[in-house]
C-alpha cells in the first residue's frame, strides 16, 4: 500500500481578515493546526506548531515518537507564551496522520477539535474525538449531537496545544486498506457542514483529493465561511510504499507556518476572502453611520 494522491487547501473564509490555520504536507506525515489567542497569536501558536512537526517529521516510526513531538511543539508554543507577553494563553489544536504504509495502518495525534474523517466504501467516518465543550455534553447525554451542531459554545475546546505546561495528546493508529480516503481539517470545515454534507461533497468529487478540496472549501464558504477554512486529503491505493513520489517543490506559503504547498496533482494552496463582499460592505456601513451620526449630534449642540 502507498499513498496516491494528495491535496490541501487554506482560505481565510468570508468573515476572517487573516488566516491562523497552518498546515504541514510532508508525505508521509500530514497535519492541521488551527490557532487562537488575541492578536495574532493564534497564527503564531499554529505556526510554532506546524514548524515542530516538520522539523520532527523524519524521527516519526510509531505511536511514542509522534506524541514526543506534539509534546516538543507544546513546550515550544508554551515557553513563547510566558516569555512574550504579547501572546499571553496563545494555543492551537493539532491533528497529525502519520501514514506507516509498509505496515498498512495509519497513526493519528490530536488536540482541540480540528477532525481526522475516513471515507471507506462510501461511508464516512469520524476517526478523531473532539476536546470540546460540546463534545463532552454529547458524551454525557447532556445534549444530541444535532443540538450539538447549533450550541453557541461549540467552538469552546477544553484542550489545546500551548495553553498548560503539559499536554495530553490522543495518539493511536487506525488499520488502512486501500481506497481509504482521509480528510483532516479544521473546525471552520465543520462548523459550517453536517458530517452528512461533508460525505455528499467527497463522493461527489468522487474521492479525487484536489476536486474534493476545492469542493469543500467552496461549500463551507456558501454556508457563511464564519472561520478559517484548512482541509488536507489524501488517498491510499495498492503499491509498493517505496514507490510513493515525492512531494514536489515548495509553492504558496503562509506566514506562520511557511508549509510546503503540494498535491501529488493539481497544487491547491492559500486563499484570502478577508471578511468577504458582505463583511467588509458592514463595516463601511457601520463607520459612515457612527461618523454621520456624530455630526448630526455636534451640529445638534452648535444650533441649541
């Protein structure tokens, strides 16, 4: 078994001025980081992160080597924390795939709730578990997971990269057949689609990586593209692993994480919406308004 093709996709969503997603594309090592704090922080903490996993990503063989170094891009994310003020309680989540081909399997680190999804035989599957607030509410019985999908605090994860001394990662491996179909991504992916749409969109494509991604991205930007929107993709087909290509040259980089930006197909890449036509025609609005109305008041109080 090796890995076939392979895409991956930013876009700053409809609402966002910036982009704090990072992303790493070091076949066979894949990740999403998705950053928060004030300021830029948060593409800072997702930054520290992904450079962490690409310096590390030859020392990955198993389970312990990946969860050393999440721990490694924890200390570093949380050290930069205390030491500049500026990025006082910066963190990211972090969702890795670590693809050990000759032994067919598949071995996942994760933290937040950024996702890892398996499409097997036109069926879609959740493989990672969020650490959410909602997460733990549905878990509980304290709320279904279609209430889940509509609570105001869905985005409030209860661990992160960064923000503790500490951190616990969930690592495991997952058995890989070919045809296996893995998407990672970012919660501005699955705030915005159901898991149902999200399977419709892939089978759609038709598993193809690069027309998946931009599908995807496209979808959850016309349901509003509230956040950041980063997906990774890659299929796994029958062959010898020592006969993967290797990923090709560097292209579109972002500023925080300065990934390699590749598909073993059409190269996908950075995009930037901003706040998007509706977004940006708001804020115009609400400046003209605030400043037409403090002259109606200043002229008010010159006529009394």
């Amino acid at each position: 078994m090796r890995i076939g093709r392979a895409a991956w996709l930013t876009d700053t969503g409809r609402r966002r001025m910036r982009n704090e997603d990072a992303y790493v594309f070091e076949p066979p090592l894949f990740a999403i980081a998705d950053g928060m704090g004030g300021a830029r922080a948060g593409e800072i903490a997702a930054g520290i992160t992904a450079a962490a996993l690409k310096d590390g990503r030859q020392d990955v063989d198993g389970e312990e080597s990946l969860e050393a170094i999440i721990a490694e891009a924890n200390r570093l994310v949380w050290e930069r924390s205390v030491t500049d003020p500026s990025t006082a309680g910066m963190g990211t989540t972090i969702t890795v795939a670590y693809v050990d081909a000759a032994a067919s399997q598949v071995i996942f680190g994760h933290v937040g709730d950024s996702r890892a999804y398996r499409l097997r035989g036109g069926v879609l599957e959740q493989i990672t578990t969020d650490h959410s607030l909602v997460a733990e509410l549905v878990r509980t019985g304290v709320l279904t997971p279609e209430e889940a999908e509509r609570h105001p605090q869905r985005s409030a994860i209860t661990r992160a990269v960064g923000t503790e001394r500490a951190i616990e990662a969930d690592v495991f491996t997952v058995p890989a057949e070919p045809g296996d179909l893995i998407l990672i991504c970012s919660d501005g992916l699955t705030d915005m689609l159901s898991e149902a749409e999200i399977a419709a969109v892939l089978l759609g494509a038709e598993g193809d990586p690069p027309r998946a991604a931009e599908a995807l991205v496209e979808a959850a930007n016309r349901q509003g593209g509230e956040d950041n929107i980063s997906v990774v993709l890659f299929e796994l087909v029958e062959g010898d692993p020592d006969s993967e290509p290797a990923a090709p040259e560097p292209g579109a980089e972002t500023e925080a994480a300065s990934p390699t930006a590749a598909t073993h197909e059409p190269v996908a890449g950075v995009r930037t919406h901003g706040a998007g036509p509706g977004g940006r025609a708001a804020a115009i609005g609400f400046i003209v308004l605030v400043v037409v109305v403090g002259l109606l008041a200043l002229y008010w109080g010159i006529t009394r």
